[in-house]
C-alpha cells in the first residue's frame, strides 16, 4: 500500500512540475489583423467587390420584377401558350438570379474565394509570427481571445496582442 501511495505521490508531483513549467499567451487575433494595413485593404477590396455584386443580382431581380408586372398586365391579353411561355421565361430569369447569388455568394461562392485569396496570405503571415514570437519566447500554449475559442477569462498580463502587431507590422 505504501509503494502505491508513494507511486501516486511522485507521479503527482511530477504533473505538478510539468504544469507549472508551461507557459501560457493570450493573443486577440481580430485586433491583430484589424491593425494590419494588408488587411485593411483586403477587406475594403472585398467589400467593393460584395457591394457590385450584391448591385448586379438587385438590377437583376428588379428587371424580373418588370418582367413580371408586364405580364400581369398583359396576361389576359395573350393565349394559354404565349402565357405559359412568359411564366416559364420569368421562372428561368429567377433561377438565373438565384444561381448567380449562389456563385457570388454562397459557402463556396466567388466571394469565400476571392477572400480566400487576400486574406489567407495575411492570416498565415500573422500565425507564422505568432509561432515565431511563441519559439522565441518560449511559450507553450497562445489562445485566441478575439475568436470564439471559448476563452472566458484572461489576466491582462498574458496578453501578447501588442507584441505580435509589433511583429507583424515589422
């Protein structure tokens, strides 16, 4: 019994050793990449780019729209025929439209790519400087606090966001 209590004990204290010898950096990358002129000028990109698009598909549904309003007004005019086949032309300018706001918009749209494209080059410069200021500093562990990791609580002083925008604005 005693060589299980002493086992325990050591192994205990062996946990305890390991874990105070960790150090720990709170880093909130949002600020980080909002400090980064690069950045800054993706998203300004970005949001011209969102802002045209979002024009063309709303120039788009107001020419159905007029489309539409045609037809109503003339509907009684026109034969089972002609009727069917406006019904069947505005129907396929709505899909057209909903299809081009899929590929503008959607999870893997033009927009996810284009972002894709002018940040990602920036985020990876921003995560290569924290795995730098991590070696160089010996950190074991940098968290997120301006993600939704979860992070509840955090001491000022294990904040390191002023030294990676340091770093990264080199």
């Amino acid at each position: 019994m005693n060589k299980i209590t002493f086992l325990f004990l050591l192994i205990a204290l062996g946990t305890i050793t390991t874990l105070s010898a960790q150090r720990i950096a709170i880093v909130d990358i949002t600020r980080v990449l909002e400090e980064m002129p690069d950045y800054k000028l993706a998203q300004t990109e970005l949001d011209n780019i969102a802002a045209q698009w979002r024009q063309q598909i709303a120039l788009e549904y107001d020419q159905i729209k007029a489309m539409y309003n045609k037809y109503q007004a003339e509907q009684v005019l026109l034969s089972e025929e002609a009727r069917k086949k406006k019904e069947d032309e505005i129907m396929m300018r709505e899909q057209q439209a909903r299809d081009m706001q899929k590929d503008k918009f959607g999870a893997n749209g033009a927009l996810f790519r284009k972002r894709q494209d002018l940040v990602q080059p920036i985020q990876e410069r921003v995560y290569g400087a924290i795995q730098t200021y991590a070696d160089d500093r010996g950190f074991d562990f940098i968290f997120d606090k301006g993600g939704s990791s979860g992070l509840i609580f955090s001491n000022p002083d294990y904040d390191k966001t002023d030294d990676i925008i340091r770093l990264v604005n080199k």
